[in-house]
C-alpha cells in the first residue's frame, strides 16, 4: 500500500508520541505531520517537534473532528495514553477521563473521517492481566482471566474495546493495535526505569516474576512501520527472552529488598497520598505475576524483531549506570579473593 | 607440591565464577523461568542425596525416552508431598544418557504460594494448562505430567497402587495436538513414605488447601512428622506410545478418553509387575 500523506500523531508532548511524529516528519514521502496534545510540548521536545505542525487542543472536544476532515488525515496514530497517574494534573480520575474518554471521542472522529486509511493506537501487554492461571506465554488471543486491579490496565481494556467497536464500524480502515511491554532505553524515564534506579529496589517476598521490556528505539520503528506500511491487526510488541526481577535487579548493580505483599500494598496506598514514590497497583501485579508475550505474529507480519529484553536491558542500565554491586565491582571482588589465596598459597 | 591443590584452585575458581554469575544477573531463563543453571548447580545436587541414599531409587528403561525432541512423560501420582514429581525430574536428568530435563506441569495452587512458585519456575515447572504443555512440547521438551493430579496424590494408604481416575484426559490432546509420544512411567515406592491414614477436613478448607493429611508420624511428632519413611523405590519407563498419526483427533473425545485408557492401562499392569519385584516397601 501506498505512503499516506497526512498523518496525524496524538500525544506529541510526550517523549514517544515526539519522537513518532518527528521521524514520520523525516519522511520525505509523508507530506504533513500533525501532532496533537492538550499541552505544548517543552523544552527538548519542542525542538524535536520543529518539522511537525503541532495543534494544542483536547481531544475530547470538537475541534478534533474538524481537524480531521480539514486536514484530509489517512492515517491516525494514537499514543495519548497515560500510563500513571500524574498527581500534579488531576490524580486517577483525570487519567480515566484522558485514557478512556479521550480515545473514545477520538474515535467517534475518526469514524466520521472521510481519507482515514489506517488506525494505529499504542495499547500494552498490561491487557493481559495478572492471574495465577495464566498459561506462561501470553499469545494475542489469549483472553484475560480476570479483570486487572490496576488502573492502567483497566483503561487498556476500555480502549482496545472501543478499537474492536470501531473496527466492526469502519472495515475500509485497516486498524493496528500495538500491544507494547515497558519500554526501557538509555535515556527513557519512566517509573519503571525509576523504579529500578532506587537506591534498594522493593520487590515482592517469595515472588520472582518474569519481565519482559522492550527497547524504545525498537518501539519508534514499529509505530512507523505501521503508518507507513499496513498491518492490520492486534500484535505483541516485546522483546523476546526473559528476565527475572531478581536477574534485573542484579544485572543493575542494586539490592532488592523483598516486602511481603500486604505490605507492598500498603506502600503503594501510602505512595498514593505522601506522593513520594510513584508506585501502584499495576505494577504490584507486574511484580507478583509478571508478564511473558509471544512476538511470532509481529515477527511475521512486520518481518522485524525488536532487540532481546535482555539486550535492551543492558543498553537502559549503560544509560543509567550501575549500582555499587556492578559487574566490575564483583569481578574485582572475585579477583581479589582469587589473589588472596595465591598469597596465602606462595607463602607456605 | 602434589596437584593436589590444583584441583581445589580449579573448584574455588570454578565456584567464585558461578557466584559471581549469579550475582551480577549472568545466566539465562527461559520464558517458563526456567534456570538451569540453577537447576544443575543447586536443585538437583539438593536432591541426589534422597533419590540415591534415602529412597534408593532404581529406574528401569530411561533409554525409552527420545535422544532429543519433544515427549508427554505420563506417570501415576502417589505420597501426599509430591516428591515423586521431584524424583522423577531426578531420574531423568542422571539416568538419560543425554541428561535431559523433564519440564513439570504443577497444579495452580503451587504457583498460587510464595516461594514454592518461584522454585517450581525455576527448575523447569509450569502451570498444568495446554497452551504451556503445547507450547513446551513444541519446543522439543519433555513434559512431565501426573493425570491423577489431587485424586492421586492425596489418596488413603489403602488404595495404594490403585490408579485414580485420569480427569478429562488434557494430556492426551496436548499430545494430539502436537503429535508427541506418550511414555508411560510407573512409580512404586512413593505410595509408603508418608502413608495417609486421614484427613481432617476442616482444618483443610480452613488453609485452602485439597487435604490435611494425618500420617502415622504426623501431625504427631511436629515437624520431625515431615521426615518421608525411607522406601524402595522403582521407576520404570514404558515404551512410547506414538500419536504423530492421530494428530486430526485431538478434538475427539471417544479418542481421547481411549488413549488415556490405555495409558493408565499401561501403567497399572506395569504397577502390578513391579510391586512382585519388590516384596518388601522397605528392602534394600
């Protein structure tokens, strides 16, 4: 299929949606590139933008159906998803209204463009849920078995329904739906690349869940190659391997402090009102089931793999820098052992 | 100097560079959580000593299992503490002659408690469901189920050696489905090492779990009660059965239930040979 020619990004004041909307931009192919987002971007990335025709406006008004239909936009990329809960703009209850309501009025606009060609919208392996019947490996049709506690997940759900509403509704537009693991990256900051940058990483006592990340850079060349090519379809974005926590935690160079559950919860309410860790239920049940996906469909489809979780990993901790038990630290350690005994040994 | 202390150079070198492996994260696990390194070097060390000198274990016919490439290891379920699932994990790593691991498919509630779920993970275990069981299989691994599941497990001493019912028989279309060969294995000695004389109802669904077992040793003498009575034991491997041309049939329950007949068929008669090989549950 053709290259579009107008594209619209939503959630460009976001390091993600930034970046999307800057490389389709460095597309010669690509005409015009709008990116949407209810605040200016700031500082770097508004520089980043500089290629980009960026509209402030909220996507739960009007303003985005007309924008639609004026622009003659063919393909709608869709990352204004929050993933946290941001206490300085509103708390949870914002972060719903943006998710859910956001991407709903979205697509009622979407359904009434008359050139949308392709549909891409970032969903997240947090679809899944979190069970202890879980098979180990997540495939696209696997269903959740119970309805995640956290509210991220929560809103996931709601949005990739209101994909499968608007796909029954328009079937000329090929829709996409990128089923994302945490991104990690050498500069990506988000709370779980905090998370692991604690001095003593919390972990959850008798749990050691398996992880999967997938690098940022990996993410961007997907979310482009679904605008400029056509796959249709629900794909697990990951890359393949698996760390445990504790393997992560190590690798880092940092000390995990195991908490019992309750506890864990109890932190995450306290995180809640003191504001001084940002830590919640999604990523409790992240660290009690942890979350393994299987790539073969996007591997096929795109005929890309994204680097291993492993690899990624490694790239986000050089970025970040290890903790004091870094891998220099113990192999100076072990050599130092292994020196002491000689000694020991040529002094005999 | 003899070399003697050489080779105790080579050990601590050898055991700093694991640690040191371990400590800096520098291993692999599969998407199971499976670590084998692990494995090797912790678990199945743990667990030599009560496969050779406690329980004595002879296993008969390891070379039925496959060189390499994927096989469904049924066998029957018995000793209130699963160790026969454990032993036999033990059987076939040693006594196969291209030390293979046998993959452990475990009820949800072993993956439902702390720490007990981790190690399961970790030494190759995974939930008992069919798309873990295919997607092993296809794989190429050797996946060890116990059909009988609770049923077995947690049965009175009287009915020992007495096969439970085989469930909805989801093994046999796991292996249908991915045309693998069934072995069936056979288990004498697991029934006597902590023989269920009851169980106290009550105090089970009180702790959520499927039985509280009353043993002649526990929960009389405490936790000295958990120490497993030293039987023999046999394990016999049977030949395989092949599927690979009955892979259409996976749907079809008629064949199914047959096949797991058969099976349990299979290892009852087999059940049946071994006890007269073994008179006494506490020969040496």
């Amino acid at each position: 299929m053709s290259t579009p020619s107008v594209v619209v990004v939503t959630g460009v004041a976001r390091h993600l949606g930034a970046q999307v909307a800057a490389r389709l931009a460095a597309d010669p192919r690509i005409k015009q590139v709008i990116g949407v987002d209810l605040t200016p971007p700031a500082g770097e990335l508004a520089r980043v933008l500089a290629d980009v025709d960026v509209r402030q406006l909220d996507m739960r008004g009007p303003e985005i159906a007309l924008l639609l239909a004026d622009s003659g936009a063919e393909v709608v990329v869709h990352l204004a998803i929050v993933t946290a809960v941001d206490q300085q703009s509103g708390g949870r209850a914002a972060m719903k209204e943006h998710n859910v309501i956001g991407t709903m009025s979205l697509l009622a606009a979407c359904q009434q463009a008359p050139d949308m060609r392709r549909l891409v919208v970032r969903s997240s392996t947090a679809a899944y849920g979190a069970s202890f019947r879980d098979p180990a490996v997540f495939t696209e049709d696997t269903e959740p078995r119970e309805v995640p506690r956290g509210g991220y997940a929560r809103d996931v759900l709601d949005v990739e329904g209101y994909v499968r509403g608007f796909r029954r509704r328009r079937q000329d537009v090929a829709a996409t739906v990128l089923r994302f693991a945490p991104f990690v990256g050498p500069r990506a900051d988000t709370r779980l690349t905090r998370y692991f940058a604690l001095p003593v990483v919390p972990t959850v006592l008798g749990r050691d869940p398996r992880l999967q990340f997938v690098h940022v850079d990996d993410a961007l060349e997907v979310l482009y190659r679904s605008v400029v090519e056509s796959h249709a379809g629900t794909f697990n974005v990951a890359g393949p391997g698996v760390l445990t926590l504790s393997q992560a935690i190590r690798r880092a160079g940092r000390i995990a402090a195991p908490v019992v559950e309750p506890g864990l919860s109890a932190m995450a309410s306290l995180a809640r009102r003191t504001k001084m860790v940002d830590f919640s239920l999604d990523q409790l049940d992240l660290f009690v089931h942890g979350r393994v996906v299987d790539i073969s469909r996007l591997v096929a489809e795109y005929g890309f793999e994204p680097r291993s979780t492993a690899v990624a990993f490694d790239d986000f901790i050089r970025g970040q820098g290890y903790g004091p038990l870094g891998p220099d630290a113990v192999r100076a350690a072990e050599q130092k052992i292994l020196d002491g005994i000689a000694r020991i040994r040529g002094a005999r | 100097m003899s070399d003697v202390p050489d080779v105790w150079d080579r050990r601590v070198a050898g055991a700093l560079a694991l640690l040191r492996q371990r400590l800096t994260g520098d291993y692999e696990v599969d998407e199971f959580g499976f670590d084998r390194q692990l494995t090797e070097s912790v678990f199945l060390p743990m667990l030599r000593p009560l496969y050779r000198n406690w329980f004595r274990i002879e296993a008969i016919g390891a070379k039925q299992l496959p060189e390499d490439g994927p096989a469904l290891v049924v066998a029957n379920h018995s000793g209130t503490i699963a160790l026969d699932a454990l032993m036999l994990a033990v059987a076939v790593h040693d006594e196969h002659p291209s030390h293979r691991f046998l993959r452990l498919l475990g009820a949800d509630i072993v993956f439902r408690m702390p720490g007990l779920s981790e190690i399961a993970r970790k030494s190759g275990g995974t939930l008992a469901c069919n798309p873990d069981a295919e997607r092993l299989l296809k794989a190429g691994e050797l996946v060890g189920v116990f059909p009988e599941g609770f049923k077995g497990i947690g049965k009175p001493f009287a009915d020992r050696y007495k096969l439970a019912r085989f469930g909805r028989g989801g093994f046999v279309s796991a292996a249908l489905r991915t045309g693998t060969p069934i072995v069936p294995v056979s288990i004498v000695g697991a029934e006597e090492i902590y023989p269920l004389l009851g169980n106290i109802r009550p105090l089970a669904r009180l702790l959520g779990a499927p039985y509280f077992p009353v043993t002649p040793t526990f929960p009389w003498l405490g936790p000295l009660g958990l120490v497993p009575l030293p039987s023999k034991w046999l394990i016999e491997f049977g030949e395989p059965i092949p599927t690979a041309d009955m892979m259409d049939s996976a749907d079809d329950p008629m064949v199914v239930f047959n096949l797991a007949d058969q099976v349990r068929e299979t290892i009852q008669q087999a059940l049946h040979k071994l006890l007269e090989r073994r008179p006494d549950a506490f020969s040496a």
